[in-house]
C-alpha cells in the first residue's frame, strides 16, 4: 500500500488495468476449467448408480 501511495497517478492506472486483466483471465481459466471437468464428469453422474445413491436427497 504504501508503494502505491508514493507512486504517480497514472502509473497507478496502468497498474489497476493490469489487476483487472489478471483477475479477468483467472476468471476466464476457472470457467474452462470447469467445462472441461464438467465433460469428463459427466460420465460418472450419468450412470443408474449416481442416480440410485442421490434419489433420497
């Protein structure tokens, strides 16, 4: 914090644009992260024995 409070506003800008682009790609590999799992989990939940063990709930 303190090294942002002595640095030159539009070098603060820059880095705000670089933390929004960080925190927009880790959201965008999360996301196909979860794609990609979802298709090879999908074997499993698609089976009469996932069903059978989730009916009660």
């Amino acid at each position: 914090m303190q090294e942002i409070e002595q640095t030159p506003e539009f070098l603060v800008e820059e880095v705000l644009d670089f933390l929004q682009f960080l925190k927009n790609k880790y959201q965008q590999d999360k996301r196909g992260v979860t794609l990609l799992s979802e298709a090879s989990l999908s074997r499993d939940w698609l089976k009469p024995e996932e069903d059978e063990a989730w009916q009660n709930l």
